[in-house]
C-alpha cells in the first residue's frame, strides 16, 4: 500500500524531496504530473479535469487503495480524485490548496488566466525574474525557487497556463464534492501563506471531516520550510489510518 506524493504549481516530484528525506517508510513516491517535468500524452489538453482522470487512472493501476497526499494545486486534485473515487484511497493529506467558492485567486494565477498577459508572461520568460517574482510575491526560499524557475520549460508553460484558465471556478465547482471525501484526513498549511489564509485550511478540513488540521509556521511553502513536521504527520497519520 504505497504513498503517492502529488506537487503543484510551478513544482515538480523535486518539492517534495527534503520530506522524503525524513520519512522512515520506504514505499513512498512522488509523481510529476503530466507536463511538469514529464511528457504530456498525445492529446492531452492540461485542463484540471484531465489531470484529475489522469490520477485516477494511474491510481487504479497501482491495484491497491493508496495514502495520497497533494499541497498547492497537487492538494486540489488529490482532494478531487478522493472525492470521486475513494475507493482507490485509504488515507488522503493536503495542505495550502483551497477548494472553496470563496477564494479568490492571487495575482500570479490571474496573470496566467489572462489570455493577454498570460501568452506575454509565457513567451517572454526569464527564469530569473520568475524566481525572483516567487521569492518576493509567494516566500518561496530563494535556492528552492531558482532551481524550481529553471526546470519551467515551455511545455510547463503552456501547461500552467491551461490549468489555471480551466480553474476559473473551480472552488464552486468541487466544493460540494468534497464532504464525499470519506478517507481518513490530514490538512497541513502554512499559517503564513500570503495567498491561501488558514480561513480556508480550518473550512476545507471541516468539510472533510479531517481528523487534524496542523498549522506550521511557515508561508505556502510548508514541505521546504517545515519538511520534518510535514514528514512527522504524514507518517503520524499513515499510522492511525493503517490502525482505523
């Protein structure tokens, strides 16, 4: 019964690298998704209903309920996938990704909704200024978002691109779903996240019936900033799950 690990955005599996480091199971793997780091399949069109298939479909072919956890947009989809299919999980954890109808996107998502300034911000990409723009704007730890700048390739981009414009509403749209969520719960958040208040870490955990919802002193990046406390309560959580 394996973890699997699901990044956001503008992340790969590599986000999830210094938690690895302070799990103690050796079952645990963290998935790129597609156009992130790995190929897209031929059609695929990076909407957040084809990223959610996607992980449903690799999810069935494990051949076992998994433990999935998401944080950022990685926290959405596995929420999603966790609502629509629970019988391919037996533990769900996400932290800093609301799925609400009351939030409102932060202003790098709203570049990249605009047909406009989005195509501009693709085409005329400069990884530094990028992880400059995440240092500054999300607290993303400076090393971290250079090396996360760097691996934006131009299909990242596009992919970036048509997730967000597909996610226009996508809070009232899974919202309703998630009380079908029926998966021992964990939400971790980052109680400092300028883009994601802990208002909508405590009103997702309370529709998911979460068992815990851990606030760490940290921005949206909790798996670099608080890597042993995010492992601490995965593995916490893992083992109440395996007990329930």
């Amino acid at each position: 019964m394996p973890a699997i690990l699901i990044h956001g955005v503008p992340d790969t599996h590599h986000v999830w690298d210094d938690v690895r480091r302070h799990l103690t199971r050796s079952d645990v793997e963290a998935w790129d998704l597609p156009g992130f780091g790995a190929p897209r399949p031929e059609g695929f069109d990076s909407t957040k209903e084809e990223y959610v298939t996607w992980l449903i479909d690799r999810l069935a072919g494990v051949g076992e309920p998994v433990d999935l956890v998401g944080h950022d947009w990685g926290c959405l989809l596995t929420a999603r996938v966790a609502s629509v299919r629970p019988d391919l999980i037996r533990s769900w954890a996400g932290g800093n990704g609301p799925i609400s109808a009351e939030y409102v996107w932060h202003p790098l998502a709203k570049l990249w909704q605009d047909p406009v300034a989005g195509d501009r911000w693709a085409q005329e990409y400069d990884a530094a200024a990028f992880a400059k723009d995440l240092t500054d704007s999300l607290q993303v730890p400076a090393e971290p978002a250079e090396k996360a700048a760097g691996r934006v390739d131009e299909t990242m981009r596009d992919s970036i691109l048509k997730l967000y414009r597909s996610a226009l509403t996508v809070g009232a749209e899974w919202e309703p779903q998630l009380a079908n969520l029926s998966a021992p719960s964990l939400l971790f958040w980052g109680a400092l996240d300028p883009v994601c208040a802990t208002e909508f870490g405590e009103k997702m955990a309370e529709s998911l019936r979460a068992s815990r919802l851990l606030e760490l002193d940290s921005s949206h990046w909790t798996l670099l900033q608080r890597p042993a406390e995010v492992a601490a309560a995965l593995e916490e959580h893992w083992s109440s799950s395996a007990g329930d």
